[in-house]
C-alpha cells in the first residue's frame, strides 16, 4: 500500500508551496488505487488523477466541490452528502452506509461516522490494502466507534487544523469544528496506533512556522509513544 498526498491544505486562506492544494489522499497498489476527497481547487483537474474511484469523506466545499462538473471513475459517498452533491454533474454515484465494507480494485474501505458539521455529515474511512490498515478523517471532532475504526491500523491520518487549541463548538447536542491534533495523537495512543500523519493543514502551519508547529507536536507525539508527521502536497509513504 502507498499513500501519496495530492493536497493538504485545509480551508484556509493562506497557501505555499508545501500546502498549496485542498486535502486528497490517493491509496494506490499493484493492482489500482482510490483517491479521497475532490475539493474545489481540483476543478477541472480530477481528470488527471487516474484513480479507480473517489471517495468523499463530507461535502464541505474544500472536499467535494472540485466534483461539480464530474469525475472520470465511479464516486463514492454517504446518501447526506450525495443530498448536498445533487446537482454536480457525476455519472457514476455510489453509496456508502456506516460500517458497510465496500471494495474497489482490491483496496477494501468501510465508512465511519465522525462528528464534525451538521450541515455536511461527515464519515472517515478505515482502508485495507496489501495486509495494511490505515485509517483516514481529514475533518472531525470525534470518531464513533473509534476502537473498531482504529483497530490494527498502521496509520491515522488525521486534522490538521489545530495544534492544541480545540476549535469545537457545540449546535444542540452535536459537536462541530475539529479536535486539535494533540487530543488525535491521544486516541492513537489508546488504540495503540503507532504512527500518526497529519493533513488538512491549517493557517498556523500554511501561513505561520510549520517548524516550530512540527516541533511542539513531535514533542506530543513523544509523549505519547506515536511517531508523527505533517503531510505535504506530494508526500509519498509505502507500507510494504
């Protein structure tokens, strides 16, 4: 299994060379791949991915938007975003319910529901490949299910948007925003999870000193026995 990250940016205004495309992350083997995410920058651009499917973790312009005027290969997402992406102009729709395995190419990828917006529902994905197990959720407050999500996986590849300052707020009885990437390195310490990489990079890495962040997160990260990364656009990581 390879990861290559084809944008980390999150929905920030602030851009750079490292992180100058929304988040998408293609899971490619021997066999094909599946990208996930298509938000607005990629416009127009999908085209080039060559990628067996898309998946959408939530329709948030900055992951699903850059499929308004379609997709070259079948499009996976949950029946509240497909609501939010009735008018974009996709082919080939497919659904995806909670904790249901679907499998494409040979790359197995089960949805599970985050909290993170009320407005666009958002699922990560737990993805199995060549033996491997990684877990994706570019977005999220919180994991239901989170030991089931994270079981066995290699990986967690988590929100950047904070640092340790929890951008959460509260509309009735959901929680929206994002967890801060200390509380993420938490969770992958109790699930015994031993790597964690970060995208969806916020202004205070895209636009501030992304040294000084890594720094004070690797310092977490130790803390917690988790070895840690922040992604950059064009990242590539192997799991033999």
């Amino acid at each position: 299994m390879k990861l290559t990250f084809l944008g980390t940016r999150g929905y920030t205004e602030p851009r750079n060379p490292r992180h100058m495309m929304h988040s998408s992350m293609k899971v490619s083997t021997a066999r094909g791949s599946i990208t996930i995410d298509c938000g607005e920058d990629w416009l127009g651009r999908n085209g080039e991915w060559d990628t067996d499917a898309i998946l959408v973790t939530h329709a948030h312009p900055d992951h699903a938007w850059g499929l308004k005027a379609g997709a070259p290969c079948p499009v996976y997402a949950t029946a509240d975003s497909w609501l939010a992406m009735a008018s974009f102009k996709i082919e080939e729709r497919r659904e995806v319910d909670n904790r249901h395995r679907r499998r494409v190419a040979g790359i197995t990828f089960e949805a599970f529901r985050v909290e993170h917006s009320t407005r666009a529902p958002a699922v990560g994905y737990r993805v199995t490949a060549g033996g491997k197990t990684i877990f994706y959720a570019p977005d999220l407050v919180y994991i239901y299910d989170r030991s089931e999500a994270l079981s066995g996986a290699v990986a967690y590849v988590g929100d950047g948007a904070t640092l340790a300052r929890p951008m959460v707020r509260k509309r009735g009885e959901s929680l929206i925003g994002h967890a801060p990437m200390r509380t993420q390195l938490t969770w992958c310490q109790k699930e015994l999870v031993p790597a964690a990489i970060f995208t969806h990079c916020g202004s205070h890495i895209v636009g501030g000193d992304e040294d000084a962040v890594v720094g004070k997160l690797e310092e977490m990260a130790r803390e917690r026995g988790v070895a840690v990364a922040v992604a950059f656009d064009g990242m590539e990581i192997e799991f033999p």
